[in-house]
C-alpha cells in the first residue's frame, strides 16, 4: 500500500515540481510536500492549501472585500437567486460583486471585488497583471463555501472551542451542531444596514460557535416563530 502511495507521489511531485513557476507561495508549496498525496499540478497545490485552512481563507476573504468596500448605491436585497445575482433569501452571504449590476468583470473576484492574479492568487506574485479567465480568488472559494455550509467544518470549529459548548460551557456531544451566535434571520432583520463588509462577519468565524443540540432546538424554535410571521421575509423561504 505505501509502495504504491511513494510511487503515485513522486510522480505527482515529480510533475509539480516541473509546472511550478519560479515564484510560488511558499506556505502553499510546504502544504503541498506535506500531504499523504502530493497534488500534481500548482493551480491544485493552491486550491488544497486553502481548503485546508477554512479560517485563513474566512478572514483573507474579508479583508480583501474591506479593500473594496461596497459599490456606491448597494444596499442589501435579496432576489430570486438566479439571473440577477442577488441571494435567494437571508442565508446567502451578501455579494454585492456577484450581482450583475456592480460585477466588475473578468480578472476581478465575484466575492471580495479585488483583482485576481495567477493561480487564483490574490497577490500578484509575478507581475503579470489580473487572470482574465478568472473571476474567484481560490481563497475565496473557500470562504464562499465555508458561509454557505459552516456544518461541514463542526470537526474544526469543536476543536477551537475544546469541545466545550458555546452556550452552556459543558461538553460537546458528539450530535452538537453549528450555529450562528446571532442567527442569520436577526442579521436581516437587525443588521441588514450594517457596512459591507462588516457584515460578512455574520457568517464568518466571528459568528460561529458550536452548542448542543438541545440548546440549539431552543434558538431555532426562535427562528420558526419569527419565520411563521412572514415578517420581513421575502422571495425564497
Ligand atoms: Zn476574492
């Protein structure tokens, strides 16, 4: 098993090693030698560094969109989460680069607004200006999926808080689930004016914990009162 392991991962860094541009990120590069399998190709190397670092790519992807700012006239509405780019309902992060109306176009990233470099990078490491084929920044991508789909790292967010519970300092049980300190119906309903991109902090680490069931059916049976008043709510849920 391992023979076959070493003879699949010299090749593959074997075929990385010759693809690698001269200058590459070096965390990146450390990332990928240490892997069970060496991803074969750089533009793989840099996608699978920051899928292993889900709160890196969560705080990065932040501070680019504060480079940004918002477009002048954004505010946040929802849509019908199709053609016009906006989200769906309130769950969807705010993006205000996503909608068609203030997209900046090829070489820009749809989620933070800045420019997009080669290998999806955010810095431009080689000077050869914007990727025009590319509209996401890799780290980006990560965060994107990190706030739509916070559930998928439970394992990562136990380990921060040492497997205590957020809300009553007890142990986690294993069927303990992610949830938003301030759940995303109040960010709509309370915070719907905040900045962009401050906002995005309510679906980022700083608004995450991990409590136990129990506690958590206490706070969504909130959600459910709020959502059967249809105050407030629009188009999607
Ligand atoms: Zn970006």
């Amino acid at each position: 098993m391992s023979e076959w392991r070493d003879a699949i991962n010299r090749k593959a860094l074997a075929r990385l090693t010759k693809a690698l541009p001269p200058l590459f990120p070096r965390a990146a590069l450390t990332h990928a030698l240490a892997r069970r399998f060496a991803p074969p190709m750089p533009r793989l190397a840099i996608d699978s560094y920051w899928r292993a670092h889900p709160l890196r790519a969560d705080r990065l992807a932040r501070a680019l969109a504060a480079r940004s700012g918002a477009p002048d006239g954004w505010t946040w509405r929802l849509g019908d989460g199709k053609a016009d780019g906006l989200g769906a309902n309130f769950r969807t992060p705010p993006a205000p680069y996503r909608e068609s109306r203030f997209a900046r176009g090829p070489g820009f990233c749809c989620v933070c607004g800045q420019p997009v470099y080669r290998l999806g990078w955010h810095v431009d490491l080689w000077n050869r200006g914007a990727n025009r084929n590319a509209v996401w920044h890799s780290a980006c991508v990560v965060a994107w999926d990190f706030w739509r789909g916070p559930a998928d790292h439970a394992g990562l967010l136990k380990r921060l808080q040492r497997r205590r519970c957020a809300a009553t300092g007890g142990r986690l049980w294993k069927t303990a689930e992610v949830d938003h300190r301030v759940p995303l119906f109040r960010v709509w309903r309370e915070h719907r004016d905040t900045a962009w991109p401050s906002l995005l902090a309510f679906w980022g680490a700083p608004n995450l914990q991990v409590i136990n069931r129990d506690v958590h059916a206490g706070k969504c049976a909130e959600e459910a009162r709020f959502r059967s008043t249809g105050v407030d709510l629009m188009v999607g849920d």
